[in-house]
C-alpha cells in the first residue's frame, strides 16, 4: 500500500485560502476516483472537491468551519502500489449544494473506523438540512421509505422524544459557508452603512385592478405578473433623475460610482439562505421581460444552477416581505449599494372618501437609503414620486 495525499489546489486566481463547508467522507471510508471528498468555499463560489485516485481514508485535516490555505493537506489515503505525489483535484464550481454537508463532517486526524448503520443513505435536501440542525450523521440512521429512504420521522425517532416538555439543553449550531457569508456581510452593512429608513402608505387599488386584467388576458407565452415587474419598471423610470441612489459607495477610496445601467437585485430567500440574484440591464426590458427574467433568475438561486455572474453586481435591491405580512420593515442595504427597496404586505382596508368610506388595496413600502449619499430630502422624494407612479399606473407607461 502507498499512501497518497490530497492538497488543497489552486481554485482562483487571487484565492490564497478557503473555507471548509462540508465534508462527504470519514476516516475508514473506502472511495472510488470522482467520489466527492469535501466543499470549499471562497468568495466567488463554492467548489466540489473529487478524489482523483482509489483508496482508504486514512486522515482527514480541517474541521468544517475552518480555513484551508492553498497547497495544504487535507486528506490522507491508503492506495494500491507505491506512494504517490499528489496530483491536482477535480473541481466542480456550484453556487451551493445542499448533499449531505455538516451530517457528514469529519473531524481532525485519526479516528478508529465506525461501522454505518446505512452506510449510502438516501435522502431529500430538507431531511438532510433537519439533520445537519440536530447534528445526527444520516450513516446512522435507519431509514422506513421507499427503498431506505430517511424521512423526518426516521430523524424524530432516532433522536428521540423527552417524556417531559420541560428542557434546559442547549444545541451550539457552528455558522459555515453560506450562512457565515451572510452573517458577515449583515454585520459589514450595518456597521459600515447608516442607514435612513423610509416607510409610506401606497394605494395600489388601481394597479391590482390593471394586473388582474393584465394576467386575465395574457398569452400563453406571457408569464403570470407579480408586484415586483411594476415597481421595477417605475423604478426604472425614475432612477436616471436620482444618479445618486443607483449607486456604489466605495468608502475605502472615497469614491461614488453612478451607474448607467440598472442592475436590480433581487432578495431571495433559499434553501442555502438568502441570495440575491441579478436582473440585469432592467433598464431595457418591458413589464413582461421583467415578469420572465425575474421568475428565471429567482428560481435559478432557489434550486442551485444560477451562474456566478447571476448572483453579484446589482446596483440596487429590492426585496418582498409581502407573502410573509407584516406592516413595516428596516431592510439592510447590500453592500456596497446605496439604497433597498422592500413592498410589505398588500391588505384591504376602510379609507375615507370624502363623506364615505372605501374598501381600498394598501400596501406599506420600507426602503433604506445609505445617510451618507443619500440626504432624507431625496430619498423622501424618490419614494413619494415612486408612489405617484404606482398610485397611477398609466404613468409608469408614459414617456
């Protein structure tokens, strides 16, 4: 037997070190060349790690959470015939999957070979999420569907239920890869941007009652309209006369970049956390192009095949707590834009007219704008304009 070592290889240019998301493998394992061993993350995407060679996990360096440099070791494996040099690792670039990650992850050094209870087991992303949660390895659990299949029950079973409501235990849950990424950048936002928060009541009863008749008569190759392509395009509309809120703030260089293009980001809540996939050059799209490139660019975050270029570069957000309520919200702006943009929830409501009262369609809208480009005056302006335009809708469509 020789022993071959698996390093860490160049994965970018310009990327020094990655972060360990999660591991495919333990100490004991037997692996067959292109089986995947490990996920990395760096800041441009998250990348499978395969084996190269067949052999036996021998060692594992790195525990998920940590950082790996370049050219650093990160498994050990017994091989057929003499010792090799390592060789270069096949990669594979996802935005982020969700395979068996952190239920699976290895710890540092040697470890005696544990015999799996399944050792292949099957499983849906949301069970091995459920996992992952209570930190049960999927290897030990027995699954009750289709062909072995683990279900949540299989998880609740083996985990086991308290014969008492009362508990005082505490689960310490590490943030790693996506979910660490966004912690970060929060915090980057909100300690590095004051924010002015914005919130006005809009009167969209006109702008349903064009939708609805939109949706009623469009054609097959039309998609379903949402709110979103309408604020989009009086977003569209208005932002060539306020340069400085479809913006970057570069605070390092001091310097303002004013784009011509509008590139609107799209918040997306995923199974790996939230994303912000791009709608670019929105600026030369119509209604039904918006309505199509949104449902495009938000599914594609939502089930993992959106490009890297497809989830950075926007010039402005916008983000929709609609479907969840809520009345008011202080959206955090996405670094290193200057300005949010977020619709709540769209409710019926009684609304004085004169001598009577009317069943109207409301709707708040929270925005956030970077204090230090933008001025209250102009962002309150932006908004009351904004609300013209949507209060109006034929405006939005008049040159």
């Amino acid at each position: 037997m020789g022993q071959y070592q698996f390093r860490l290889p160049d994965i970018g240019e310009g990327v020094a070190e990655a972060e360990i998301t999660a591991w495919h493998v333990k100490v004991g394992y037997r692996i067959k060349e292109d089986d995947p061993l490990l996920d990395v993350m760096t800041d441009k995407a998250t990348v499978d790690m395969t084996s190269p060679v067949e052999g036996l996990v021998t060692a594992l360096h790195g525990a998920v959470g940590s950082m790996a440099p370049v050219g650093s070791v990160l498994v050990e494996l017994d091989v057929a015939g003499d010792s090799m040099a390592a060789q270069p690792a096949k990669q594979v670039a996802v935005v982020e999957n969700d395979a068996a990650g952190n239920a699976r992850a290895g710890e540092e050094g040697r470890e005696p070979v544990a015999v799996a209870v399944n050792p292949d087991p099957a499983a849906s992303p949301a069970t091995r999420r459920r996992a992952r949660e209570w930190g049960i390895r999927l290897e030990d659990v027995r699954g009750s569907g289709p062909r072995g299949r683990i279900l949540v029950e299989d998880l609740e079973r083996h985990r086991g239920r308290p014969s008492t409501p009362a508990r005082d235990d505490v689960e310490e849950i590490k943030l790693v890869g996506m979910r660490r990424k966004i912690a970060d950048r929060m915090a980057k936002s909100k300690r590095q941007i004051p924010h002015f928060s914005y919130v006005e009541e809009f009167d969209l009863t006109e702008l349903e009652g064009l939708r609805a008749d939109l949706n009623a008569n469009r054609g097959e190759n039309r998609p379903k309209l949402t709110l979103l392509p309408f604020f989009m395009r009086a977003m569209i509309r208005l932002l060539p006369d306020f340069p400085n809120i479809n913006a970057h703030y570069d605070e390092a260089a001091g310097v303002l970049k004013r784009y011509a293009a509008i590139h609107i980001g799209i918040a997306t809540q995923t199974q790996n956390g939230l994303m912000v996939p791009v709608i670019r050059h929105a600026e030369s799209r119509d209604l039904w192009d918006c309505a199509r490139e949104l449902a495009r660019v938000t599914q594609a975050a939502r089930d993992g095949s959106a490009a890297r270029e497809e989830l950075s570069g926007s010039t402005i957000t916008l983000t929709s707590l609609g479907a969840m309520g809520g009345i008011a919200a202080t959206p955090i702006i996405n670094h290193p834009e200057v300005a949010i943009i977020g619709p709540n929830k769209l409710a019926e409501r009684p609304v004085i007219e004169g001598a009577f009262l009317a069943r109207r369609k409301v709707m708040n809208l929270s925005s956030s704008f970077d204090h230090r480009i933008v001025d209250g005056y102009d962002a309150a302006s932006f908004i009351q304009r904004l609300k013209r335009l949507m209060e109006h809708p034929a405006l939005i469509f008049i040159d």
